[in-house]
C-alpha cells in the first residue's frame, strides 16, 4: 500500500515537473484569441517577456511577416493563471515563444503612452497608496513612484517610449536627488529629510528614432556626493535630536519626466520617481 501511494505521489510530482514554460519574445507583445485562428476574437495581449505554460499543441500552422523576415510557427494553447490574465486559457502564435526565459521590462503606462524599461521588472515595487479603500500606485505630485528593491537601478538602461495616438515629439529626461543619512548611536543608517539636493533635468539620449528608444544616465561617486552648503551647527544640534553619531551623504532617488507633443501642439508631461535602497 504504501509503495502505491509512493508511486502515485512521484507520478504527481513529475507531472508538476513537466509543464512546458516559454516567454513571450514578440516586442510589441504577443495577442492570444479564444480560438486558433486569426479571424478569433481577441481575449488578451500579453508583453516581451511574460512567461507562459503551454497545455496543449495544435497541428494549425500560421506564417508571419515580422519586419520583411517570416516567421513559422504553430498555434499553441495556453493557461491563463500561468500568466496572471483574466481568462481560463487561450490561443497564440508559438513563432513568438521562447524557451530561453527573458527578463522582464518594467512597464509603465499611462493615458498617451506606455514607458519600458529593460531588465527592470523584478527589481522595483510600485509603492503603494490608500485612496478611498483602494489601493493604487501612490503619486506625489503627478509622479509614480516605484521602490527599487535591490542594489540595481534605473541607470544605463534601454527605455523605450510606445505611444498610443499620433505625435509631434517626445524627449525624457532624467536627475537625481541626494540626501544626508544617519548613523545612530545603535548603528542603524537611515535618510533624513533635514536637506536635499536634486540635480538639474537633462535630456537622455535617443538611440533609434523611429521605435523612440532611448538610454538613461549613469552617475558617478562624485554625482552621489553632490551637494549643497551645509550649515555646520545646524546639522550637528539636528543630529542630536536624532541621536545620531555619523552622517553622510547618499543618492536617495532617480526620476525620468516623459513628454510628449502632440500634433496639436498639446505637452502631455509624466514624472516616474524610483526610491534608492540605502546602502550600507
């Protein structure tokens, strides 16, 4: 009985092992239909990157043109908890799938366009708020705000801007802001809001027009020890009152502002503002 149940167990087990996990590697995202074709009504898109479990493999074939090169492949079906959607399972072209897993961009998006950032998606939490019982990504003055979680950040990176209706121009820049930090007695570090300094904007770089990609800035040990004139007196009776036996100055947030101009003339502005972890 016992070498039944065992049996039964590691037949479980190996089918828990065997779920076929592929990434979506189509760039403007890869559409899943309630059926396997074309002509099916459309239940969802999914972005670069989004793992999936395949459950079951069609003998429909499909062929695709992806920027003049073809692209052959199969209709597969999918499960939608796999990959967090709001349906039971769906349909999409496997010419797009990967079985090499892709890091996830960190997707933004707003009512006129939607902001990429490369490789960033498991890095940050979107710092969250209470408004009227629900919770929503907090925003302090018109900005989003994310907290990076790990010792990674926003610098040198792709960032990529997909707009949503027809425009004149779009630009990003970016600066950073510096804060004094704290050592108390019991050696724990912590920010202060006693002063700051924010950087001036500067415009990022725009590598390919036409896909409006651009690449942030990096900055260096001298940027993340820029600052203002400290009063001497002021700062040391401040630490006392926090107990504080050192102090130093630490990089303490990166934001990038997105505008956009529409063909009307119309400057459509959104700040997104990432929190630093502090670092020892």
């Amino acid at each position: 009985m016992f070498l039944r149940i065992l049996a039964v167990v590691c037949f479980a087990f190996s089918i828990a092992q065997a779920q076929d996990i592929q990434y979506v590697s189509a760039e403007n995202g890869l559409v899943i239909r309630e059926q396997p074709n074309q002509g099916a009504t459309k239940i969802g898109i999914l972005d670069y990157g989004t793992p999936v479990e395949i459950t079951e493999y069609t003998d429909l074939a499909l062929d695709v043109k992806d920027s003049n090169t073809k692209i052959s492949g199969k209709w597969v079906k999918i499960k939608g908890p796999a990959v967090g959607e709001y349906f039971e399972d769906g349909y999409v072209f496997n010419g797009f799938l990967t079985e090499e897993k892709i890091e996830r961009p960190l997707k933004i998006p707003f009512d006129l366009f939607t902001l990429y950032i490369d490789k960033f998606y498991t890095d940050v939490e979107p710092v969250m708020s209470e408004v009227e019982g629900l919770n929503q990504i907090s925003k302090d003055d018109e900005a989003t705000i994310f907290k990076v979680k790990t010792n990674n950040s926003p610098e040198n990176r792709y960032l990529k801007v997909k707009h949503h209706e027809k425009y004149r121009a779009i630009k990003v820049f970016q600066r950073y802001k510096n804060n004094i930090a704290v050592t108390t007695k019991d050696g724990k570090t912590k920010l202060t809001d006693y002063q700051d300094y924010t950087s001036s904007w500067k415009p990022l770089e725009l590598l390919f027009a036409n896909d409006n990609i651009f690449k942030t800035m990096a900055y260096s040990d001298k940027d993340s020890k820029r600052f203002g004139d400290i009063d001497t007196a002021k700062l040391n009776a401040y630490l006392k009152t926090e107990n504080g036996v050192s102090h130093k100055i630490v990089p303490s947030q990166i934001e990038l502002k997105v505008v956009m101009t529409s063909i009307d003339g119309y400057k459509n502005e959104k700040n997104v503002i990432f929190e630093l972890p502090l670092k020892d």
